[in-house]
C-alpha cells in the first residue's frame, strides 16, 4: 500500500461522504498544556470512521460482486457501515456478530437492512461463522480492517487531519484489528515522519498488541469492557494491519476501565458527547497522564454507538470530577 491508495480512497468516497469536523478543546488543552483537537468520526451517518472503509471498498466492487452482495463479521460499527453503504447501492448484506456485541448495536443491525447472523461468543467465532456463508453463498467479504481498500479508506482521516492542522505533533486512536491506526499511520508517516502516532487498547484482549509482542498473530480471550469495539482478534493470517501498526504506529498503551470511563464522561460533561468507550480511549489516555504531549494533538473520537442508559451508567460515577 502508499500514500496514493489513501489518495485514491478520498476521491472515491467524497461523493458518499463529507469530511467530519475536527474541534479545538479548551478543556483538554488546558488540562495538557498543550493545544488537544478532537476528530469528529462520531458524526458520520453510521456514527462511526468505519463507513470510510466500507463504502470504499464496497463502490469499487464489480458490478457481479455487487449483485451477488457483500458480507462481513463485526464488533457492530463495521456492520452498520457495510449495511449502509450496501443499501445506498441496493447490495444485499450480510453481518454476522457474536453474542458478546451490546444490544443497542444488535437491535440497531436489525434496523439496518442487512441480513443478521448471531454467532458464538467473541468476534473469531462470528468470522468463522461468515467464512462459512461466504463460502456457501458467494458473497464478497467486506473484512472490517485486514484489506488494503478498508485500510485506504480509513486513512482519509489522516489527510482531513493534515488538511486543518497542517502542523499536528500526535495523533492519539483506538486499536484493535488495526484498520483505523494503519491508515491513519500510512498517511500521517509518509507525510511527515516526525509525527507521533499512539494507538490505545484495552487492558485485557489487546490482540494487536499482544501479537507484535509474539512475533506473529495470536487469539486472545475476549472479557467485558467499556470498549466493546476494542474487541476481537486481528486473524491467523494477518496480512496488512500487524505489519502496518509495527511500522506506523510509535507507541501501543492499555487503558484500565477507570481510564475509558473518565474519557467518556469528560467527553460528555465538557463537550457534550454521548460517546461509547472505544471514541473516548484518547481523552482517558490524556486525563491519565499516560501520554506526555508536544505540540498540537488530535483524538480521534472514532463513534457513538452505546445506549444512552447504559452511557449514563458508566459514566454517572465520574460526572463533575475535577480530572
């Protein structure tokens, strides 16, 4: 993959797609000392950065792979994408997601036009579940992060990035299968090799983390947690997304729960976003100190998609803190 694949992804998908806003935060910045931007990909018709890669890779497809229609495997965001932007096309659409996936996001996929599987219970079982449809009825797999056209897609934040702060230091995102921060990484770096890119886990079921610490992939068991779309393995046979992260991204970091918690609520208290746990990871990391920032830095607050009681719980306990 290069910087022009990303180039190429931004010219395909503006028709489909505006580019989100990136904010300044008064909060965050005083809080860090330095100025804090936050990337906006909760506002985008999904609630989340994943329709960039899906609807990139989803309008490049041959018009009997449209006809055929598309499947994929998801934590929740990257199905809603796929289910979206298959339905501007009239696609038909499969997603299957394991029984881990919060209900808001099932009743929501169930809304959403495409065909839903519920299988197992973490992300490995519902991609085998849609490796075996796939085979079966010849459907194309839109992969949610493992694919150059996903991976271009999603690097189109990076170039609004650099298109209003030209200047940006760090670049602080959530990681799990990699998709988000190897885009964002490929353009940031290729750029200007001095940025700073970090990429944020959870504590418990980093798989991208773990795996570059092994050497080669690796299945790590899922637990409950704030981040529910931090969840899930990168696959066996990991071809683009490990790779990538070990190259672009400088710094990999784990959140304890307190930390994603904190993030959402200061999110919510001081900018009034309702946010689920993933979107929040870089204002956790900030209000924890776990990063020491130079310069101007982006968060990439990356969706929304939680229930608002079960935002107002998680987040009730750390409303009007001082952090």
């Amino acid at each position: 993959m290069t910087l022009k694949d990303v180039w190429v992804a931004k010219k395909r998908i503006r028709t489909s797609l505006a580019p989100t806003p990136m904010i300044y935060s008064q909060p965050l910045t005083d809080h860090t000392g330095v100025p804090v931007y936050v990337k906006l990909e909760n506002l985008q018709p999904t609630g989340s950065f994943k329709i960039r890669g899906a609807t990139n890779m989803i309008t490049s497809l041959s018009s009997r792979q449209k006809q055929q229609g598309v499947i994929t495997f998801s934590t929740g965001n990257h199905g809603f994408a796929v289910a979206y932007a298959a339905k501007q096309l009239s696609i038909p659409a499969v997603v299957c997601v394991s029984s881990r996936v919060p209900k808001a996001k099932i009743d929501a996929l169930k809304q959403s036009g495409a065909t839903l599987h519920i299988h197992g219970d973490s992300q490995d079982e519902a991609q085998e579940e849609c490796l075996r449809l796939q085979k079966q009825d010849g459907y194309t797999l839109i992969p949610p992060f493992d694919n150059p056209a996903v991976i271009a897609g999603q690097g189109t934040i990076g170039l609004e990035i650099l298109e209003d702060l030209p200047d940006v230091h760090t670049v602080l995102a959530g990681l799990s299968g990699g998709g988000l921060l190897s885009g964002i990484g490929l353009t940031l770096k290729e750029t200007d090799s001095r940025i700073q890119v970090i990429g944020l886990s959870v504590q418990k079921g980093a798989a991208m983390d773990d795996s570059i610490k092994a050497g080669r992939p690796v299945a790590v068991p899922e637990h409950p947690t704030y981040a529910d779309s931090l969840l899930g393995g990168i696959g066996v046979n990991n071809h683009y997304t490990m790779p990538m992260i070990s190259r672009y991204v400088d710094e990999r970091l784990r959140l304890q729960e307190p930390a994603i918690a904190k993030g959402m609520a200061y999110l919510y208290q001081h900018h009034r976003m309702v946010v689920e746990g993933a979107a929040a990871v870089g204002a956790g990391a900030l209000l924890e100190k776990m990063v020491i920032p130079q310069g101007p830095v982006v968060i990439v607050v990356t969706g929304n998609s939680i229930d608002p009681l079960s935002h107002y719980d998680i987040v009730e306990p750390y409303l009007h803190s001082k952090t």
